[in-house]
C-alpha cells in the first residue's frame, strides 16, 4: 500500500506549487489511476512516489517512510516515461532490458540469469524480434511494450507508468489495459492519465486531480455515479455506458 500524507510539490525554478497537501492512499494488488487534465499534478506525484524529485509532507511504501527506503525502492520499484526512453540513441531494446535488470542483478554485474530474464519478458510481451532493434527507431506501440518489458524484467512489487496509452491506436489502448489488468494480481499499478474512457476501462481506483489538489479518490463506481465531479474538473459533459461488465465514461458534446 502507498499512503501520503499531506504531500506538497513545488518547484524552485518558477514557484509552481505542482501539488498542494495530497492525502491520499492507493491500494496493492490493483491498478490505480491518477487522472485529470494537462498539468494537474499527474506526472509529479508518481516522480514523488518514485523518490525522484523533492516533496513536502510524507509518503509511505508498505508501512515505511519512502524516503529511507531509496536503495530497496530501486529492486522494488519500476517508474517509466516514454519521454525519457526515447533519450536512449543509439540503445537496443536488448540492451535496454538487460540494462533495466542493473538493480536486481548479482553484484551489479551482468549475468546469464540477467541475459535469461530479459530474453523470457521479452517473449512474455511478444517483443523478441525488436530485441536488435534501436529504441528511438520504434513505434509507439512498440515502444509501449518495450516500456512495459524494461519494467517488468526485474519482476517489480509496483509498477508507475507515466501516460501509458498516448499517441496509442485504439487496439494497442485495449491490448494495454487487458494486460495491465492482468497483471494487478502480482503488481500494484499506478499509471497517469488525462483520459476518463481509458481510466474507466482499465482502473479499479481513481485519484483525481485538478490544478495541483486533490479532488477525488476511491472506488471507480464511487466517481462514475456522480460524473458532474468528471464535468467540473475537464470542463466537458460525460455519460456513462455501460458494456458487458464495463461501465466506461463517454465524453459528450459540450452545450452550446
């Protein structure tokens, strides 16, 4: 379970307070949502989460401050951004894996168990014939499961993923939130999101933000029965639909 308490985010540079007192918990062995429109905090609170930028307040892993805790977080933890893979010129999507393991791996060397694990993610994901190819030369539904892979290799207890669905089609959006949910019985996910149908489709818990503050969060069924929440936070009228055992929002025309 990952709690915060009164989480605060600001950053020097220009003296944006990115999240203001964030009390929160996200339950293990689900997939959570953070969700809201651009520049609601998203991507901010799952780097605090990770341990990778400056925070006010406290945020706890399974009982323990996360702050003390940074070496065990790195075996424990998998925080990914499309953005920040696409830096990587020049690397396979095998050296990538196997580069992903550096944190679990015997004495920080590369093993055959290192090679073994990588070679068995990658096959797990349907990605064995990009294992030679470059990073930057994937698509973006390549790139997403390659991302997944890099997280996944070193078998992680959480799992942070950073707008996993964008510049996705439609099918690989689907094949995604299959796949994330099948996984959330082994590994608790947290992903950001600015998208309501996408987080209907795939979460079991929502967090709401808007402007940097907390304005929802539990139980998706508890946010669907009162969208009016979804409508002042995006500023767009929704419906839900219900599809089988799905209930996923619909965004709707706005009133003229």
């Amino acid at each position: 379970m990952i709690r915060l308490r009164e989480v605060s985010v600001t950053y020097r540079r220009n003296l944006v307070e990115a999240l203001k007192n964030i009390t929160t918990v996200i339950p293990r062995d689900t997939v959570s949502c953070v969700m809201g429109p651009n520049a609601s905090g998203k991507t901010t609170m799952l780097k605090a989460i990770a341990q990778l930028i400056d925070y006010q307040g406290m945020i706890e892993i399974n009982g323990k401050n996360a702050r003390k805790m940074v070496k065990t977080l790195r075996r424990i933890l998998s925080y990914v951004s499309t953005v920040e893979v696409r830096d990587l010129l020049g690397v396979t999507v095998l050296d990538l894996l196997i580069y992903s393991r550096y944190p679990v791996s015997e004495k920080f060397l590369t093993s055959m168990k290192d090679l073994e694990e990588s070679l068995k993610t990658a096959e797990s994901l349907g990605i064995k014939h990009l294992l030679r190819r470059k990073v930057n030369e994937l698509s973006s539904g390549e790139l997403q499961k390659v991302l997944l892979a890099s997280a996944l290799v070193r078998s992680p207890e959480i799992l942070l993923l950073d707008e996993p669905e964008s510049h996705l089609d439609m099918h690989s959006k689907i094949w995604l939130s299959r796949f994330l949910k099948n996984i959330s019985n082994k590994v608790t996910v947290v992903l950001s999101t600015h998208d309501p149908y996408f987080a209907s489709l795939t979460c079991d818990h929502l967090i709401l933000l808007s402007r940097g503050r907390l304005v929802f969060s539990g139980p998706r069924e508890q946010l669907f029965q009162n969208p009016r929440v979804l409508e002042e936070v995006y500023d767009t009228l929704f419906t839900t639909v219900k599809i089988g055992d799905y209930a996923v929002l619909i965004p709707l025309p706005s009133k003229p």
